[in-house]
C-alpha cells in the first residue's frame, strides 16, 4: 500500500485517518488586510466528545469542504498560513509525530478491578519514573482535556490526606471521552551508550466501565478495541473463586464479582477475532498483556526474593527473562485460585501473550471506606505491561 493511501486509527476518536492527509485548523494569524477567524463550538467535537470549548476553524475550501494536506494550508477565510493537523473526524490536535506506526493501546478489565487507578498511576509513572529510566520526553499532547485530566484529578484525590478511591468508571450513554493521549520521544542508544537514532510515537489509552466487557454483545460496541495496537487486560484476584472468600472478609464489594475473569477474556477475545477476521483454527495476532492487579495482597504467597515482589528495573532496556519469570509465577498462582479454564483460553486463542503482577496502590485500601492506605499511593510494576507492549513493537529494546 503506498505511504500516501495508508490509513490508520486516530488516537482519539479510532477512525481511522490517513496521516498524510490531515484536516488543517485555521492558525488564527490573519494575513494583512484580513479579517481573523472567531473561535466557536466545533460540531463535530460536540457530537464524539460533548465537548463545545470554542476553538478556531478547520480551514474548508470554496465549496465547504475540507481542506486535508500533508503539513499546511492557507486558509480561504482570513489567509492565515497554519500547520496545526487535525483529525479529519473529530478535530484534535495530532502531534508531529503522528503517523502509520502509532499505536493504540486498550485497557480493559471487568469492575472492580481498578482500572481508573491503574491508568491515574500509570500515567504519574510516565511522565516522571519511566521518563527519567528511558531518558525520554513523554507528555501529553492534547493537554488535560478529557481522560489525561480527569486522571490528574483522580489521582490528587488518592494522594491527598484523605486519600479517596474514585468512584466506579460508568458507562457512557451519549459521546465518548477524550482519551488520554501521550507522545514518547526518545535516543535510542546502541551498544556503548553511543546514540544510534532519535525515535518518538504516539500512544492512546481509553478507560471504559467494566461493565462494557461483561456481554460479548457490548463488548463488540467498542469500537475502540477492534483499532488497538496491543491491549492490556487487567483482572481483579478476588475474581477467582479461589480468592473470593478472602475477599468477603476483607469488606470487598461483593458485586465485583459478578462478571468473573473468564468472562471478560471471552468477551475481549470475540472482539479481537471480529476485528482481525481470524480464520478458524488460528490464534489472534494482537499481543495481549495479562494483568493480575492487586498483587500486593498476595505478597505473602511470593517468596521474596522472587523478581515479582522487587521493583521495577532501572535499566534502559525491558528485562525479557525477568518478564517471564514472573509470567511463570503468575501462570501457577491463576492456576491454584481456580483459573485453569482461563490459562486454556489465552493458550488456545493468542499467539503473543504475557502474564503481571501489578498495584496500582502498593498496599491494600480500606474497602469498605474506600480510602488509600495510610502509607500512600506507592506503584509496583504498574508500567511493565505497557513496556512490555512498546518491545514487542520494537520501539523499546529488549535485554536478559
């Protein structure tokens, strides 16, 4: 397919888009003698996003129609010269760095599993401990509108002194969030520390409710997931008939339960086959990160000097060999809770996946209160799954 013909999802509305020919917003600098756009509600951020912020115009031609370039246009209206690209579907913002390699990456899991908490965490850890580990500029390009910013209030929220969980993500009845969208550049370095070239991407995450994965028919209504590069799962141990006893004494919410791990990967699993058009008798190419949150809570069943109860490498590079130490250890502590049937799933349906352990808290909350130890919000290994997606691409080299 020619580089001009490639199409590839937005990051933000998961159309997909040639990043070659992008819509141009009207920069606003009018050329002498001209009158300078107004900045209104933009229709179609009304009706993907809810969202009426007046911005300046997408620059259209005689006949109303947009204009879509490789780098600028000229605005017919005012004159203005701009460069700023635009999604040609729903008007955000696309970085410079936009094009056919930037991957989408789906967080999905069933409620109670901590999602919101987990991608609020993850995305401190980029911005300053995975950052400073890779020698990196990670930011996010569209500001703190949407999922990026709600993240940022959730997570003062937690780190305050009265260190409040949020609440349940709900279901979206009309538009979509604004995901959280981060832009990753970095030198890459070879053998010697010499630089060999400077590489950046750009990379999406959307936070849905548990409860769009509960039925394989609302799962295919997320559309997002069908334009994923990698998808990261994450499971709630109490889930596991194993551990649900142990979670009632803990004052966990017992309607957690009611969509059990199985049934969120089945679910997710039928996404994936309608969207690749797997063919009978072969596994879903996607790489599938398998996420067993809360594994604090389960510390004491790991010996401690196992790589799983230490924290993350600070080496530039992903740890292959300890990534499936710990996939083994996770694997056998599924398989003692009563999950056999969902190791058989991941075995018999993907070519490429990898088993965590990760908390997004560091140490178990107060359930019934629903407050943050008094320790603190202190992550374990909540950003593995991602590096371990962004090595599999090639984007981040790999060691052991």
């Amino acid at each position: 397919m020619s580089l001009f013909q490639s199409r590839v999802p937005c990051p933000y509305c998961y159309n997909e888009v040639n990043p070659n020919a992008l819509a141009v917003r009207c920069s606003g600098r009018a050329a002498p003698g001209r009158t300078r756009c107004s900045e209104l509600p933009d229709p179609a951020r009304i009706q993907l996003f809810t969202d009426g912020t007046p911005v300046l115009p997408v620059i259209a031609d005689s006949a109303g129609r947009q204009v879509l370039a490789k780098s600028e246009a000229t605005c017919t209206a005012c004159g203005a010269v701009s460069a700023i690209r635009v999604c040609p579907d729903c008007h955000s913002r696309m970085p410079r760095s936009f094009d056919a390699s930037s991957p989408l990456f789906g967080l999905v899991g069933v409620r109670g599993s901590g999602k919101t908490v987990m991608l609020a965490v993850l995305q401190k850890e980029l911005y300053s401990t995975i950052a400073r580990r890779f020698d990196a500029s990670i930011d996010s390009p569209g500001g703190k509108s949407g999922l990026a910013g709600q993240l940022e209030t959730l997570l003062r929220g937690m780190e305050d002194d009265e260190g409040v969980l949020p609440e349940q993500t709900k279901r979206h009845e009309t538009g979509m969030t604004i995901p959280a969208v981060f832009e990753w550049r970095f030198s890459k370095k070879a053998m010697g520390g010499k630089v060999s070239r400077d590489v950046s991407t750009i990379f999406s995450f959307y936070d849905s409710a548990g409860e769009d994965l509960a039925t394989e028919d609302r799962a295919l209504g997320q559309h997002y997931l069908a334009a994923t590069s990698g998808v990261i799962l994450l499971l709630d141990p109490f889930g596991f008939p194993g551990n649900r006893d142990r979670a009632i004494n803990s004052g966990v919410d017992a309607e957690s339960f009611a969509t059990s791990p199985d049934t969120v990967l089945r679910a997710l699993t039928t996404v994936l086959q309608t969207a690749e058009k797997t063919k009978k008798n072969k596994k879903i190419k996607q790489p599938v990160a398998v996420v067993v949150s809360k594994i604090d809570a389960f510390f004491d069943d790991i010996p401690s000097d196992h790589p799983m109860r230490k924290a993350s490498s600070k080496l530039r590079h992903f740890d292959d060999a300890e990534s499936l130490s710990i996939h083994d250890h996770i694997a056998s502590m599924i398989d003692q809770w009563g999950g056999d049937a969902l190791l058989r799933l991941l075995d018999n349906n993907y070519e490429k996946y990898r088993l965590f352990g990760a908390s997004a808290l560091g140490a178990e909350p107060e359930y019934g209160s629903q407050r943050v130890n008094a320790r603190g919000v202190l992550p374990h290994r909540v950003a593995d799954p991602l590096l371990w997606l962004m090595a599999d691409r090639g984007f981040l080299p790999k060691g052991g």
